[in-house]
C-alpha cells in the first residue's frame, strides 16, 4: 500500500470516528433534554394537581361555611317559632284557668308540712 492510500484509509476512519462521537455527543443531549422535560411535565402536572385540590379545598370549606351559616338559621327560625308556639300556649293556659276558676268556682287550698307528715286543706266554693 502506499501513503495516499494510507491516508485517505486514515482521513476515513478519522471521519467515522468524529461521525459517532458527534452522534454519541447528540444523543446524550438529546436524552438529558428528554430526561429534564420528562421531569418539568412531571413537575407541572403536580402544580396543577395542587392548585386543583386547593382550589376544591377552598370551595369545600366555603360549602360547609354556608351550610352552617343555613342550618344556624334554620335553628333560629325553628326555636322562634317553638317559643310563639309555647308563648301563645301559656296564654291560652292562663285564659282557660281564669275562665275555668270563674265558672266553676274557686279552689283554695294550704297545705303545711309538720313533723314527718303533710296536713292538706282544700275548700272548694262554688258560686
């Protein structure tokens, strides 16, 4: 063999060999920039996911606000109508008795408490 043919043997194999360093040299870019936007689309579906939770955490917490807010009122509504039921109760009650007291007669009564034992008095007038 003689020296051309030598070196243009050698420039061959030199060019190769940059050929798959350079492709080598690529391909680990490209697997790096696959690998850090793997890990950035990781990274943003786990903000979003955050920001979604919050965001529901939020927006259950002021569910819950007003559904106390609803059921202190409805307790309200509901104990002021049991007192004006229970109100108007005591005065029909007070009516009834004073009617009943007046149409049927007056019940006096004492009753004393002596020594061990109750002594009752009862008197009924009727008019």
């Amino acid at each position: 063999m003689d020296i051309k043919t030598l070196e243009k043997t050698a420039i061959k194999i030199q060019s190769w060999w940059r050929g798959n360093m350079v492709r080598r040299t690529l391909l680990d870019a490209a697997l790096g920039a696959w690998a850090i936007q793997c890990w950035w689309r990781s990274m943003q579906t786990k903000i979003v996911e955050q920001k979604r939770r919050l965001a529901l955490k939020l927006y259950t917490c002021q569910e819950w606000a007003v559904v106390k807010v609803q059921a202190n009122v409805r307790m309200w509504q509901a104990r002021r109508r049991f007192l004006q039921a229970r109100q108007a109760a005591r005065t029909i009650q007070t009516h009834w008795r004073w009617h009943a007291s007046q149409s049927q007669g007056m019940i006096h009564s004492r009753y004393a408490v002596k020594a061990s034992r109750l002594e009752l008095d009862i008197e009924i007038l009727m008019t």
